[in-house]
C-alpha cells in the first residue's frame, strides 16, 4: 500500500492530507483518508483525486527524529577513504531539515561541497525499544525514497555533523510511504540532469533493515513516523545550482529534487 501526504492544486481548502495512491502507472487516484494514519488507521472517506490534481508533500515529517547510518556500503566508504564499521555508525538530523518530492534543495552560503546521497529509508511505526532483529518488521510502518545532502566541506571540519547534515532542505523524503516492500536486494539509482551517478542495491549494505532497527532502538527510543536513513551506495559526488537530483528505488518510485542557491 502506496501511503502519500499531499494538498489539492484544485480545492479551495489547501490543507495537508495522508492518502492511499491507487491504480495503473499513468492512472493513479488518491483514496482520501481519515486523519494520521500513525495514530488513527487507514480509513477512507469514500473522496478520490487524481494524482495529477494533487502536490505530493513529504509523506512523513518525523514527529522527533531521523536516524543517519554512516558508511553502510563498502564501496561508499572506500571511495571516502574510510574504512566499514563493525556496528552501525549513527548520526541524528533535524527533522526542520525534511522536504518533498520537487522541493528544491537549497545550497547553503557557508558551503561550496554539497553531495547528494540516494538512501533507502524506514518509517517506523510504533513507539518501540530495544526490538529484537527478527521483530523488526512489527515496528515498521514502511519505507520511502531519501536523499541525504551533505555539506562536505563541513563535514570535514565540523566537530560534529549536525550542520553538515540537518542545514534546511537537505533531507528530501518521498514521493510516498510503501507499507508492502521487500528490501533485501531493491535496484537504487541516482540520476544527475539525468546522468546516472549511482548504481546500487540494497543487497550491498554491510547493515540490512532489521539490524539497523534493532541497532538503533538499542540506543533510542523510537516514535511513530520517526526514521531512519540506511546509507549510501558509491558514486556520490558534488551538486551546483541548477541541477535536479533523481533517487529512485525499485518498489518505491523516484524522488526528484532541485538544486537552487539563494
């Protein structure tokens, strides 16, 4: 199940609201539902869009945190000269950092090395600690399509990466939430301008999804609609004004994003 936030471009009445994205490529409608889904269930109000009639939002803007796994692809943390970790590597981000699918990325001034990272993410469920691996999957709400731009430059010189990381707009998620998917071996691409820059699957990452809940409920308490960003397949690399970033993930779809520098 497709689970979208958006607004309608065609109603007087512009507030947010959570769907269920239905039908053919081409042919989706958007099976209005009754408020958050994370606390109220998917029920439908019997009201219907076309996709094309409505803007996607970020289908879920975290309620306390997002969770970064660092270097959870051997060949990303080769070609950043560093080595795989024997846990996963852990870092928070803001969630004033979250936008949506065609929002653009805007380049901070205090940065000239902004990268692009496609990521797989998950969306949890319930509030949750401490959940075994094999319990994973009852805390899971679903999965999106992420991107996590980075600031490099600062990266590097910050003590911490809280700035490199969490700088607004850095954290696209998107286009919707699939209740429904299995991750162990899904194609991830990155598309620059439309050059491909990224060509992976989440078969490679050293940490799969019911490790990274396990290991992450183990250090924080998890809330519903928190999430947490797997990693980074190689090929990443710098981004300039102008560009548009395209992540997509086979099963999820493709979030695609502007690059604009104020």
């Amino acid at each position: 199940m497709r689970i979208a936030r958006c607004v309608s471009t065609s109603a007087d009445d512009s507030a947010p609201f959570y769907g269920v994205v239905q039908g053919e490529p081409g042919r989706e409608r958007v099976a209005v539902i009754k408020g958050d889904p994370f606390f109220t269930g998917i029920e439908p109000t019997g009201v219907t869009h076309a996709l094309e009639d409505v803007r996607l939002l970020a289908p879920i803007i975290p309620r306390s945190k997002i969770v970064g796994i660092g270097r959870n692809y051997a060949d990303h943390a080769k070609e950043m000269g560093n080595d795989v970790p024997g846990e996963p590597s852990m870092f928070l981000v803001a969630n004033t950092a979250v936008v949506g699918p065609g929002d653009p990325v805007v380049l901070p001034e205090w940065s000239e090395e902004v990268s692009y990272e496609g990521e797989l993410c998950v969306v949890i469920g319930r509030i949750c600690k401490d959940v075994p691996a094999e319990k994973a999957a009852d805390v899971i709400f679903g999965y999106t399509v992420g991107n996590d731009f980075t600031a490099r430059d600062r990266q590097r010189t910050d003590l911490q990466w809280a700035r490199a990381k969490s700088f607004d707009t850095s954290k696209p998620l998107g286009p919707w939430i699939e209740t429904d998917l299995d991750t162990e071996d899904l194609a991830l691409v990155t598309r620059v301008d439309g050059e491909v820059r990224q060509d992976g699957t989440t078969a490679d990452m050293v940490f799969g999804v019911r490790e990274l809940v396990a290991a992450v409920s183990s250090a924080f308490t998890l809330l519903p609609g928190d999430v947490i960003m797997t990693g980074t397949p190689a090929g990443v690399g710098i981004v300039s004004e102008g560009q548009r970033v395209e992540v997509e993930i086979e099963g999820l779809g493709t979030l695609s994003n502007p690059v604009v520098r104020h």
